[in-house]
C-alpha cells in the first residue's frame, strides 16, 4: 500500500507539471520562462507589428494566446485609446504605455505585465479539465464570420484588424468558415491547452482508482493482520491446555511412551518408571505420595495424623 500511494504521488506531480508546461506553452509559446513574454531584460527576439493580427495572430510558425491579447489590447495608431476600449477596456486613456509596433528594447514584456494585471491573481484553486475547456470553448463563441473569414475581437469596416478605430481590434482567421484554412482546434495556443486538459481529465480519473484500490488493499491488509493475530492468539491457548493436563492422563501418556521399550528396561527413563520382571513391563514410579507412608505424611503436614 505505501508503494502504491509512493507511485501515485509521483504520477500525480509529474502530470501536473506536463499540465503547467503546456499552459505555459500555450499563453507564451514555450515553458522555460525565457520566452519574449517573461524575459527579465525585458528584450524580445522580434519586434511585434499589428500585421500578424490579420494572419491568425501568428509570430513565424508559433500561435500564442498572448499574442491575441496584443492584437485585441494595444493600439496600432497614435491616437490613445483609438480602439482598445472596445474590446479591453472602456477608458478613454490608453491602459498601455506602448503602442504597435513593439519593439525589442522591452516593450513587449512592459505591455504584457500591463494587461496581466486586467486579469486578476491566479487563485488557489486547482485548473480542472473543465475550466480548461470551458475557456477553449467561450473563445471559440466569440469569433464572429464576415466574408467566409472568422474574426475574434471587434471588427470594424476593413477587416485589416491593424489597431485602428475604422479597421478594428482582431484577429482575423481567413477563410474560417469554409474550412479550407486551419480550423480552431488546430491552433497552436488550442491544442495545447486542450492537451493540458485531457492529460487533466486522464490524471483525475487514474487517481480515483488509485484511490480505490489502495482503499482495497487497505481493508485486505487490515484482515489478514487480524487473522494473524487470531492464530497466535490460538496457538497459544492450545499450548497453555497442554501444559495443565491432568497428573493421570500426563501418566498415561508417559506410559504409552515407554510401552515401545516393552522387555528393555534400559530404554524406559528410570527416573519416572521401573520395570516390573514378573509383568515383563514397564509401570510409573510410585511418589512419595502415592504409597500409604506417603498419604499419612500427606495428611500429617495439614495437622491431621491420620491413617
């Protein structure tokens, strides 16, 4: 049982630490902590342009949930707060230091603790599977169809979604409706967490029959101590009945022990038996206290001379 509870500890850390990894790779597009996000210098690999919001918010071959906060929170004009409070806050002044294009001298990481802040702190809580796809799923609903293309934030007049009041704050997923280009559940950020989200489900469930089979070897274990203890508790009892047998039968038994020995006396104990030539066998010695000299002693030693 302690090995079982040892395996399934062990199992239950190294899936939750699968499950952060993909979380992470998902929002930032990669879990050691140095992506352009997380940086402590605070300098990307790239600069980010609002170009990549009308190409499915992609940076080179990586979608990331966090650069769709970008495309639908930071502004691609000069004007402040042109468009942003249409989708992420209803401000007149910019909720960002920086607008598009971010470049490599830390702005991106600036903006992106900015908006973290919208989004409250994490609780205590484990993420269920459930949450998980609840998000996947209240995502999806937002993506409205315009033209055969998919559009997932606000859409203006041109469907460029470059950060403007006319042009909108999206990100805009060509021919979404038809099918014919990359459909939601194989974008990158999505199929990661939905990932995280099975390996969840599948580690929730593994866990609750660990749960029950260790509540079965437990019961088990438990009984067979039990029935051990009951058997010595047995053995015992059936020692301590031998020991306080009757002087007579103990006599007996002593008796048939020595009939083996029948016309050789020198095998008999003497001690305990003599052998008796004119029977030609073998009879328990008699005590002191089985002769008649022996019974009066007896009696005389309570007080009473008697014969």
């Amino acid at each position: 049982v302690a090995k079982l509870n040892a395996i399934k500890g062990k199992g239950e850390k190294t899936r939750k630490q699968q499950v952060q990894e993909l979380l992470k790779t998902a929002l930032y597009g990669q879990a050691d902590g140095q992506s352009d996000f997380e940086k402590a210098d605070g300098k990307a690999t790239g600069p980010r342009a609002r170009t990549m919001c009308k190409a499915g918010a992609k940076v080179g071959e990586t979608e990331t949930l966090a650069e769709v906060m970008l495309c639908l929170c930071v502004d691609g004009a000069g004007t402040p707060a042109g468009g942003t409070k249409k989708v992420c806050a209803d401000k007149s002044t910019n909720h960002v230091s920086h607008k598009f294009p971010l470049t490599t001298s830390g702005h991106l990481k600036t903006v992106f603790d900015e908006l973290k802040k919208g989004c409250g702190k994490p609780g205590d809580s484990k993420t269920t599977a459930a949450e998980i796809r609840a998000a996947i799923i209240k995502i999806r609903s937002q993506i409205t169809i315009k033209d055969n293309d998919g559009y997932l934030g606000k859409y203006d007049t041109d469907g460029n979604c470059d950060g403007t009041t006319a042009s909108g704050f999206c990100v805009k997923y060509a021919d979404y409706a038809l099918g014919t280009n990359e459909p939601y559940d194989a974008i990158g950020w999505v199929k990661n967490a939905e990932q995280a989200a099975a390996i969840t489900e599948e580690t929730a469930r593994e866990m609750k029959t660990a749960e029950a089979l260790i509540s079965v070897l437990e019961t088990l274990e438990q009984e067979a101590w039990t029935i051990a203890a009951r058997a010595t508790v047995l053995t015992e009892h059936k020692a301590a009945e031998s020991s306080i047998q009757p002087a007579s039968v103990q006599k007996e038994a002593q008796s048939k022990k020595c009939s083996q020995y029948h016309n050789n006396e020198t095998h008999c104990p003497i001690d305990t038996h003599e052998y008796d030539k004119t029977k030609n066998e073998f009879k328990p010695k008699q005590t002191g206290s089985d002769t008649k000299a022996g019974k009066w002693r007896a009696k005389a030693s309570k007080g009473k001379l008697q014969r």
